[in-house]
C-alpha cells in the first residue's frame, strides 16, 4: 500500500481535482442557474450586466473560501479522531 502522505507530497493526491463536482444534480441546477439569469439579464444594459457579473465573481470567491476552510477543518477532525483512537482503548 502506498504511503498517504508521500503520495499528498508529490502531488499525486488532489482533493480538489478528485471530488466529482459535477453529477447530474449539480448539472440540473446549472441549467436552471443559466435559464433564470437569461430571464433576469434580458432588459439589462452594459452596465448592468457587468455589475451581476462583478457580484456573481465576489459570490463564488466567498463560496471558494468557504469550501476551503470547510475542508480544512474536516482534515482536522479526521485527524484528531485518529488520533483518540490511536491514543485511547
């Protein structure tokens, strides 16, 4: 068995490459996402679409960084439980 953390070191392991963000669920919202801005940006000037698609950037870096520290501190819970079960019988 290959060691975990050799392979992490090497950059053989990449969480954010490796979860399927894209299942069938997440495709439909996608589309529905699409269909409602049409609806929404269909009257909208220049300026106007420009500044939906300023909020929507600032929207997903927020996401991004959510989703970080979400991860982060799963790999610290994972982490500190086996660590109990390696220190306590």
């Amino acid at each position: 068995m290959k060691s975990i953390i050799r392979e992490l070191w090497q950059d053989k392991i990449n969480p954010s490459v490796e979860v399927n963000t894209i299942t069938p669920e997440i495709k439909e919202l996608y589309g529905k996402i699409d269909i409602a801005e049409e609806k929404i940006t269909v009257n909208f000037t220049k300026e106007q679409k420009q500044a939906l698609e300023d909020y929507t950037d600032l929207y997903c870096e927020c996401s991004s960084i959510l989703q970080e520290t979400a991860f982060t501190y799963g790999m610290r819970l994972g982490i500190k439980i086996l660590l109990d079960a390696l220190t306590n019988n």
